[in-house]
C-alpha cells in the first residue's frame, strides 16, 4: 500500500493541476476541445494508478487503511470533480455549454469515462476496445455538453 500511496503522491498533483488548468480555458476556444486533452490525460493517469492499485487492495484491512488515508489528506473523488465542475458551469455562465447540463453530474460522468477505459484496458488489454484517443472523444462527444448546431 505505501508504494501505492507514493505513486499517488507522485501523480496526483500532475492530474489535479491539469484538472485546475481547465479554469484558464473558460471562454476560449471550443469547450469539447478544450475537454479532450484533459480526457486523454486521465485515461492515462487512472491507467497508471489502478495498476499500482491492484497489489494495494489485497485484504480488507489494507483497504481500510487506504481509505482512512485518502479521507486524511481530504485528497478523495471531490478533489478531482470539483475543478471539472467548476470549469463546466462557468462555461455554463457563458452560454457554451447547454443551459440544462449539470456540471457536476457531467464531470463525475467524464471522470468515470476515462476510470471505465484504464480498468478495461488494464484487464482486458488495449486492443480489446477503442484507442485512448478514440474512447477520449467518444466520452467528450458523448456528454452533449455544447448546444448542437443547426444546419443551414
């Protein structure tokens, strides 16, 4: 489990400030290309934790430890969705997302996107499903969060 809790420590900063990053995007550019980026980016982080994860979860007692730690360093799933969040509602503010989209909801939705590819490719193997740059648009895509485009 220590090795885990390093390899967090290690990572987890780099992941968080790409998430924090997002604030500086509000308003520029196009939101789902400003999204892709940071997908990619967490199909690769949780694919490099959870395969350090698996030796750090071998009984209940190491589980336990590891979920007093995370609640310890207050470094638990709101560290990560929170900063998303924030980004999609302010882009909610400017009007480019849809106004019904819940930030929150939408960045738990993407989180769990990129968790969802790293587990599978993790057990399955990577040919087993899309590219991490397929299954990133797909999830971005996906969330519908920028107003369709009517034709002309």
């Amino acid at each position: 489990m220590n090795q885990y809790i390093a390899l967090l420590q290690d990572r987890l900063p780099l992941w968080l400030s790409i998430l924090h990053g997002l604030s500086d995007q509000a308003g520029k550019g196009r939101v789902c290309a400003n999204l892709l980026p940071v997908t990619r980016a967490g199909i690769d982080y949780y694919l490099e934790v959870q395969s350090a994860a698996l030796p750090a979860f071998t009984s209940p007692d190491v589980t336990v430890r590891f979920r007093q730690a995370v609640r310890d360093s207050g470094l638990g799933p709101a560290a990560e969705v929170t900063p998303l969040a924030a980004y999609l509602e302010a882009e909610r503010r400017l009007g480019r997302i849809t106004p019904d989209v819940d930030p929150e909801a939408s960045a738990r939705l993407l989180l769990a996107g990129c968790f969802h590819h790293a587990y599978i490719e993790l057990f399955v193997g990577a040919g087993a499903g899309p590219t991490r740059e397929a299954s990133a648009a797909q999830i971005v895509r996906e969330l519908r969060l920028e107003p369709a485009t009517r034709p002309n």
